[in-house]
C-alpha cells in the first residue's frame, strides 16, 4: 500500500516490466489515457461500454442493427500503431451529404462487421488491420441501452438523451441502469480483469463511459475478485448534468453504489489548479474543477493519488496522457 | 507482325521480361483483365475513365462533389497484394440503411480524398494501402460526364442513362461525346502510354468504359504515337442496348470513329463457341455472342487474335482472366 503521495511518486516506485493492465470505460478520456499507456506496457485491455446510442454511432446502430461503433473506435485508434495516414483515414469524419458528421471509422468496423461471424470478431479483425498494441472488447455484445433515473424521478432511455434531458428539466442523474438489465459480460474481459495487475476506471464521462461497464452482472464482481489494485481516474471538471457540482468523493460514491461493493482502491485526482482562462471557458457552461474532498474519504479503504496531471499544451484542462499514464503504471502492485 | 492466329499463339513468341503495360477502361471488364495480368508483369497503369454517374459511385460524385470512385476503386482491388481480408472488406457493399448497396471500397477513396490534396494523391495513397500491385490512374481529373446522341437524334446526358433511354426509346447509340468536350488528361497518363510496350483497350463495355478514355483529347493522340502495339480486346457478348447485334467489326469501328485515327493493331476476339445454357441466359435480355466478320477487317491494318478465352467455371460467358492475360502479353513488340 502506498501510503504517501506525493509529486514524486512515479519515481519512487519500481514499475513491473510491461504489467497486465485493464482500462475500463470509453470515450475520448480513455482513449487519451491508452495514447500514454501503449508506450509503457505491451498488456492492455480496453474493456469499453457499447451502451451509446448518439451521432454516427447512434445512426449505424440504428440503420445497421449493430453496436455502436465510436467508443472502441476511438481506442482502437489510440492503441494502433499503423502509418499517419491510415489513422489520419479512420479519424475523418465525412463533411458532405447524407455522411456529414460521420466517422470513417465507424464505417470501417460497421464494413468489417458485415463481412465478420459477429461484432468482436468483426473488433478482433480491423484491430489486425490497425495493428492494435494490446486488445479492445466490447464490454458486452448484447444489444444494450442506458437509462437513468434522474432525482426528479423522471427516467430517461438512451445514453445520448442523459444530459440533455436532465438540463431540460433542471435535475440530476440519482442513478443509471442497463435495458435490458440481463447482459452477458464477454468472457474475455472477464478474463482479462482476473489476470490484471492493474485495473483503470476512466477517465471519463461518470454516468455514460464508466459505470455503463460496471453495470454489465459480474464486471464489478471480476474487479472486486481480481488481485489487481483498481484506480478510479477522476475527472479534472464536473460535466454539466451529468456531475454538476460532483466532488471526487460524490464520483467514487457513485461508483460504487453501481457497483454494489466496494471495487476502488485509488482515486487519481489532479493537484494542479486550473488557470483564469482555462476556468471561464468552462465556466460557460456550468463546469468547475472538481473538489477533492478527502475528509470524506476518510472511512473508506481509498487511497487519493494526487498529482500534476494536466496537459499544459492543452487549452482545455485535460489529462496530460504521459503524467497519467506514468502514475498509474506505477501503482502495479497487488492489493489488498 | 503476328500473321498466323492459332490457338498455341502464346507459346510460340518470347516474352519481353516485366513488359510495360497500359490498360485503358473502366467497369469489371478491366479489373478481370488486371488479375491475370499482374501475375505477369509488374510494370501495370490501368488508366480509368471517371465518367461514371450510376450507382453508388454516382451517390458519392452528387453528394460529395468528388469524381466517380467505382471503376478506380475496382482496378485497386484487382492489382492489389494485400491481405484477402481487407480485400473482402474493400469489396464490401452495405445491406441496411442508408448506405444499402453502397461498396465500402467507395467509401474508403471518398474518406482518403477527404483528407488529400487532390483526387489523384487519394487514389495514389489508397493504391499504397492496398498494396497495388503497378498504378491505377484516373484519365482526367476533371469533373466530366458522358454524352450519348442516339442514332434518332436524342442526346442522353449521363453514363448511367444511356443504356435505359436507348432501351426506352429503342434506338441505339450513335456517337457519344464529353460534356465539358474539353477535358485534360492526366500528365501520367499520357506519360504511361509514351512509354508502354503493349497497349491494351478493354475488355469493357464499349460506349460507358473504353470510349470515354479516348474522347480525352491527347489520350487517342499518345496511344497513336506510342510505339508499343495497340490491342483491343472485344467483348463476347452484345451488350443490349448499348452494343446490340454488334459484330467485332462494329465494335472496332466505334472506338476509330470516336479516336479520329487507326489507334488499333490488333483485335482480340473469343474463338470458343458459347453453348446453350450460357446462351439462354444472355438471349432473354437481348444479348448474343459477338460475330467475328473476318472480312470487314480486310480492308485495314488490323490483326486479328482468336483464341479460346472463356472462363469454363464461370455460369456467364466471361473472359478467362489467365487465358487472357497470357495472350495479351505475348504481343510486347514494337508496332508499325
């Protein structure tokens, strides 16, 4: 156990030569976070949420009864290590006609599971093409969507209305469920979150990239049972109506009231401030950096990680993915 | 000069090694060809005409303003070296949705002209990802259409019409034209055919994917004043409506009318007889094995080439691409 963090901390830990990590949830936050990661270890599972249901995913589901392509694409991406080009191409998104808006690569996999037995070979295949450094599974294959119960009691389908829904009606998510609620995890991300020796929740979105996972019957089991320590990354800002106001602790809570124990043993929270600029562009939009609150974390068996993790080119706060990556490769040790 | 077409006719000439081939066409036609003939030499430019405007290459010219990618797309796959998987995926058509019908291959140039400076950079970068074995290079550049005028006097403006109103109209066509008539060829082409020891037009759909590489100003001019010999590769079947009750003469004679000087000096032709179930299934769309009218061809320059070139396996009466590449190839010597 670590006991001290400290600015440092990277260096003072012997790192594991290329440990097995899992990095659970989807969105553009994990698949900054996997730009980083491939660089220290060769042993990466992403294990991403297939409950979107918006933009040029939510059409190919729609009109090709498939799953959603855009989040694994997106860490398909960010793990390939194929020539500028070829990731320049699945990155394009199309500017005209009945494709405007549309990702290249979503089209690629929708192409690829077309000519595929099913959706993760079809993962497996164009994985091959984009000479992937690790792996990619779809947390379930089972045709899933999201609903969230807001605490005006109002319930909401479908992950892309969310947001929109709960500024429409000035309310909040009080928690998140999968329709159907009976899906199958993939076996192989089972597999793989029992033979990790580390496991990463995000960064990213709460309510609509990570918890969608844990909301798959026997993921949180698997990461619970695993002797993997699991790290919670928490966001740097709270997302508008999806966690306004939320603190670090008001994140990990919601984690595991999803999860129903308790499968966090370190919670990454940036210690850098956010500068004037970076704050008012956010702030147009009701986000604030989030609070780290760790006298509530007092009770729990959490260790905070603090430590600079942003990304000074960035004009936005983000993860800068080589800090991030750093620290969390370090914390491979067993837990508990 | 060949004066004794007989069927061991390949055997009995040597072989230039890595002959310098130009293919000149469009549609299925050429991309049966370029299989054979890569086995054969490396040194292949299929030159492709981008007069298209049918299906779903016509889609993607309305809707995205770029040229026709079909028939480029087509000669790609035929010459490419890579992997059968992504060859599968490239040929690829879309079931559902929107994009029903719609080649994923298509898609692919669409998205790599999206992020290139030109469509000729596209085709060249998509050629690189599939392993292209020689160069597939569009005729012109220019945003250009066909132009049919039928033998009533109507003129039908659109490759993909021609056929529909002829038949509607039950008139033939009598010329075609380039709407805009003044189109420039592309350098490399014109480069290709300077320096090619064999010239080959076809086999193709006459009107729709030879003809309109030669209403190319400077391309009927290169292909006269190269020094390699010209072959024209006829079709075995008529093509209703666009061909119909065509013998290899008239076939001929189209490509001269519309090249203004005798570009051809060898006519290849099927020596095979069609039979009976292959027949049947042409005869009830108005299609009939294409008549050899030796004597037609006496008053000219031209050799003709019979030989047995059907494919066996094949339910239709197409060209054996082997048979037929090994023909054609034989013929590297210098013309005139």
């Amino acid at each position: 156990m670590i006991n001290n963090p400290v600015k440092n901390f990277v260096e003072k830990l012997s790192i594991k030569n290329n440990p097995k990590v899992v990095v659970v949830g989807g969105g553009t936050g994990l698949s900054v976070l996997l730009r980083g990661l491939k660089k220290l270890t060769p042993n990466i599972t992403a294990i991403v949420t297939v409950a979107d249901d918006g933009g040029g995913s939510g059409i190919l589901r729609q009109e090709m009864g498939m799953l959603p392509p855009g989040d694994i694409r997106n860490c398909m991406v960010a793990l390939a290590e194929v020539e500028p080009l070829f990731s320049e191409l699945i990155n394009y998104r199309f500017t005209e006609g009945s494709l405007k808006g549309q990702s290249f690569g979503n089209l690629f996999l929708a192409a690829m599971n077309g000519i595929s037995p099913n959706f993760e070979t079809a993962v497996h295949n164009m994985s091959n093409v984009l000479k992937v450094r690790g792996r990619v599974l779809p947390v379930t294959v089972d045709n899933v969507n999201l609903e969230a119960t807001l605490v005006n009691g109002e319930k909401v389908l479908g992950e892309s209305r969310i947001p929109e829904v709960a500024r429409e009606q000035n309310s909040k998510i009080k928690k998140t469920s999968l329709v159907p609620a009976d899906v199958t995890p993939l076996p192989e991300a089972l597999e793989a979150i029992a033979e990790a020796d580390l496991i990463i929740l995000g960064p990213g979105s709460l309510y609509t990239s990570i918890i969608p996972n844990l909301l798959v019957k026997g993921v949180p089991e698997a990461i619970y049972t695993s002797k993997a320590p699991t790290v919670y990354v928490c966001n740097i800002m709270t997302q508008p109506f999806e966690t306004s106001d939320y603190t670090a602790y008001d994140h990990y809570k919601a984690i595991i009231d999803h999860s129903y124990n308790t499968i966090v043993d370190y919670c990454v929270v940036n210690s850098t401030s956010i500068d004037d600029v970076k704050r008012d562009k956010y702030s147009k939009e009701g986000s604030v950096p989030v609070k780290v609150d760790r006298d509530k974390f007092k009770d729990t068996q959490v260790q905070i990680l603090e430590a600079d993790l942003i990304n000074p080119q960035d004009p936005l706060a983000h993860h800068d993915t080589e800090k991030l990556a750093k620290l969390l490769i370090s914390i491979c040790k067993s837990k508990r």
